[in-house]
C-alpha cells in the first residue's frame, strides 16, 4: 500500500483535514478530481470533532462532524495521509510537487482493529493532548474515541520500551521497526486548510492560566462538557468540587494588541455563550458571568442565541478583566473595569474559563520552495482578490480554504471550503492538463 | 519471529525524565488504591490521607477512572464532590 503511494499523482493536494480541508476535498473528489489529504495529526476531524455542541443551534458538533470525516475516509477519489507532513512543494512546469513525510506511528494501519489492548497493558501515563491535559492517557493509544483511522499510535518519546503492547496485540500491529517514510506527489492545484491555532493562554499571565489551579481555557471546558469528557461531570481541577460560581474572560488573546493580536477571533463570544447555556443545563445551580468587551451576534440566530441566555441567567458583564488572583481556598478574584459604571470592581468566582482566541499558523509559508505564499497583515494567508475568488493567494494553482485565511466559525468555514473547491475545479479546466 | 521490541531497543534508550514521571504516577496511584481500598472517598479526602495536593489526586484518579481502575460514586449531601471508589469487577 506503502510503495504504491510513492510517486502518485493526484489532481488536488489539501493540506489539512479539519472541516474545511474534508469539505474542499469531497467537493472536489465529487466532481471526479483525485485528491490527496494530508493530515499531520493522526486522525482527521480537525479542531470541530473536540467539540461539545455547535452554535445557535446546539446541535451535537460529533454528530455533525463524524458523517462528514467517513464520507471523507471512504471515498474512492480521496487518499489520505494522516500523521503526515508536507516538507516541502516546488513548482515544476504547470505541476507542483511536494515531499510528504508519513510519520511512523509504529502500529500497522492496515492490521489495528482499535481494540485498545495494548492501551489497556501499557504501564505509561502521560498528560492527554486530546483532553487538554486534563487527563493521562497511555503511552501507547487510540487517539480519541471518534478517531478516523481509529487505529493505536504509539507516542515513542513517552514509551519505555517494555514491549507489553506488542506481547497483547491480537493482530500482531505493533512494530518498533517503523521509520518515518518520504513519498513524493505530483499535483496541479495545492489547497491550504491548516486552520488555526489556539492563543497559549499562559502568554496572558495576569489571568494565572497554569498557575491558578483553577483558571482553564474554553478548549479545556468544551472538553468537559462532551459525553468522553475527561472526569465524571464539570468539576474543578483544584479538588473535584461542583463550580457553583463560574466566570467566562472573553478575548483571551484577541483584539489585544499586548500579545500581537489585534484581531477578533469572530467565535469566542458566541462559543462562550453556548458553554455558558450548556454549563447551566449540566449545573443548574450554578452562577455563570461573563466578562465581555462587546458582544460580537453577528450571524444568523446568534443575537437571539445571546438573548436566549440572557434569560436563562446567564450574567453579562461589559468589563474588560485586568488580573485574577488566587484565595486560599482555591477560587479566584476577578478584578474588572465597569465599564458602564466606569469603576474597578472584584468579584469572586470558582472556576475562570479564558476563552480564548484565533492565531494564524505560522506553518504555511516555508512549505514553499523558492517561492511564499503571502500572508496578509494579520499573518494569515493573504486573500489577493478577497471578493471576487476569496481562494486565490499570491501563487498560481495554490488556494485557501477555512481559518488558515481568517478566523471563521463553522458555517463560514464550509462555505469558504465550497469557494475553495469550485475555484480549484475551474483552475484545473483552464491549465488543460 | 522476534518481537520488534528487542530491534528498537538496540538504537534508542528510554530517557531518565521519562521513567521518574512513570515512578511518579506509580507513587500516586498506589496511594489512591490504598486510601479507596477502605472505601468510597472524595478527592479533598483522598489528598489529606495521602498528603498529596488535591489537584494531583484529581489527575491520576481521573485517568485511573478513564481506564476503568476507579469508578464513580454518589455525589454528597451539599452536591459539591463525587465519591469515588476501586472497580471491582474489573
């Protein structure tokens, strides 16, 4: 299966398969183009598959994700490569051609039935990255329970070499001898779709992320509220208690020049208005508040979505937070600007949710070989004709889908993958190759 | 055929950071299995019996509970903290 990846040609490279990289890529394997999808983790699904619900609708985010993620895995036009990397793409004639990096995750795809024996016997436990760390996982794992391919990996830097995966495994999938392999592709059009990253909430460090026990990110309280969430309920990290009083910080590293980023992240509101509305079903004797700058309920439903907190209870506090500070007991002092009664006010909560905000990955302009695709002020891929082919970037036959221009929510996502993919297929008929 | 295990350990070593954060889990683990071997107990009462820091406890009981080592219990009278306690049937 292996050999016969080396030195394939495909009509589409996309690069990412988070929902705007699958989208792109079933569109344009529906259209009879044959497309590669490479995927640095080990499963595709991207940053959408992690969550608990989407907004306004409140719709489960898995069950709209994971139909989506097998129609992409199982579609004869589409090859994917999950943990993988794209080294680098070179221009060659009307083609480009690109050095992908399939990295051993030392258990044999085809032969891993995802049974977890191995995850069971191995006696290593370290931080889980698909938890936010709120949990261990094992050294050797199935990455999360929707995983696609749901096949074991082994994090080789954590493992001790004990051999108890491979003494269980029923299939004989495990082997130590893989090396990662060099596989070089022939494309005619390149799709970006890295997406985004999350702002690191530690480069905030008056709000005490990693200091404070109990001050976590959205990502981490978006965890706690899906059905494989990590503990038993939402609980704090601290000791285990029922939050009975939580506060959400809005625009954790956006629209804040302090950390380099000026730009709003266009679904930290709306998303933390949606924890908000789940955290008092899960907890109905919980106070949730929410510190914001402005309310940005800018799409379809979303103002009737904040409303519909509102009067749920949920308390909105326009205040711009300028420290948090820890009690001996664990909770913590919010200390705010009223902006409404121009005062510095203190209130105390237990448990702070940061929700933090979009960055652009800095990933995507070295894939180039002599030649960048541009990027634009923000350091996200620069949209050279934005209104009319919102795909094009600076370079010939290479297009972007999703975050990877600009911080979207899901729906916008889906829609600028659609663009993506019509604006690829129409390239593809005029190079007449 | 040979295990693959014995191939890989010819080149590679396992780091001394790796195997103290393994002795580590070990430590904390056999101290929640003692203390919940006398029964169902929250995690502020696990973390005083073991003098380890609550937020520790939470951590490693939580995993122990994802691989199904833990299992929870009744939630108490003031509805602030589970109990848990060892999966038996396990």
């Amino acid at each position: 299966m292996q050999e016969e990846n080396k030195n394939r040609e495909f009509d589409v490279l996309v690069i990412g398969g988070g929902i705007a990289g699958q989208e792109s890529s079933l569109n344009l394997a529906n259209m009879g183009l044959e497309v590669l999808l490479v995927e640095k983790d080990y499963s595709i699904g991207g940053k959408m598959i992690h969550l608990s619900k989407v907004f306004p609708t409140l719709d489960c985010s898995a069950c709209i994700a994971t139909p989506k993620i097998s129609e992409t895995a199982r579609h004869p036009n589409i090859t994917i490569f999950t943990y993988s990397e794209v080294k680098d793409i070179e221009k060659s004639g009307k083609k480009y051609i690109a050095r992908v990096i399939k990295k051993p995750r030392y258990v044999k795809e085809e032969l891993c039935s995802g049974c977890q024996e191995c995850e069971f016997v191995c006696p290593v436990y370290v931080p889980d990255q698909y938890q936010y760390d709120l949990v261990g996982r094992k050294a050797v794992y199935v990455p999360f329970s929707l995983a696609n391919p749901r096949v074991a990996a082994i994090d080789i830097d954590n493992c001790i070499l004990c051999g108890a995966c491979e003494k269980v495994c029923p299939t004989e999938a495990i082997d130590f001898t893989m090396e990662a392999e060099e596989i070089e592709i022939r494309f005619k059009a390149v799709i970006i779709a890295t997406g985004f990253n999350l702002f690191d909430a530690h480069n905030k460090p008056q709000y005490g992320f990693g200091k404070f026990k109990n001050v976590v990110h959205s990502m981490q309280m978006e965890r706690q509220l899906v059905p494989t969430r990590p503990f038993n309920a939402v609980l704090r990290p601290s000791d285990g208690k029922m939050p009975d009083n939580i506060a959400y910080v809005l625009c954790t590293g956006s629209r804040d020049k302090s950390v380099g980023n000026p730009l709003c992240s266009q679904v930290c509101c709306m998303y933390s208005i949606k924890q908000a509305q789940l955290l008092m079903g899960a907890l109905p004797l919980a106070d949730v508040t929410i510190y914001y700058i402005n309310i940005r309920a800018f799409g379809k439903g979303f103002c009737e979505f904040y409303q519909q907190s509102k009067t749920m209870g949920v308390e909105f506090v326009k205040g711009k937070v300028a420290q948090i500070t820890e009690t001996e007991n664990d909770n913590l002092i919010v200390r705010y600007e009223d902006i409404f009664e121009g005062k510095v006010k203190e209130a105390e909560h237990d448990l702070v949710v940061l929700a933090v905000g979009a960055l652009p990955n800095p990933d995507v302009p070295d894939m180039f070989k002599n030649e960048k695709v541009e990027l634009g002020e923000f350091k996200y891929v620069k949209q050279v004709d934005r209104f009319a082919c919102p795909a094009r970037t600076s370079m010939e036959g290479v297009f972007v889908s999703g975050t990877a221009a600009v911080p979207l929510d899901i729906p916008d996502s889906i829609l600028s993958a659609g663009a993506a993919s019509s604006e690829v297929n129409s390239y593809i008929k005029k190079l007449g190759i | 055929m040979g295990k693959t295990i014995d191939i890989i350990k010819k080149t590679r070593t396992v780091p001394e950071e790796v195997k103290e954060k393994r002795k580590e889990f070990v430590r904390i683990k056999k101290l929640i299995i003692k203390s919940l071997k006398e029964g169902p107990k929250t995690i502020p009462q696990i973390a005083k019996e073991s003098s380890v820091p609550a937020v520790e406890i939470t951590y490693h009981l939580m995993t122990l509970r994802k691989y199904r080592e833990i299992i929870t219990g009744e939630l108490d009278d003031m509805d602030e903290y589970f109990s848990y306690e060892l999966n038996n049937t396990k």
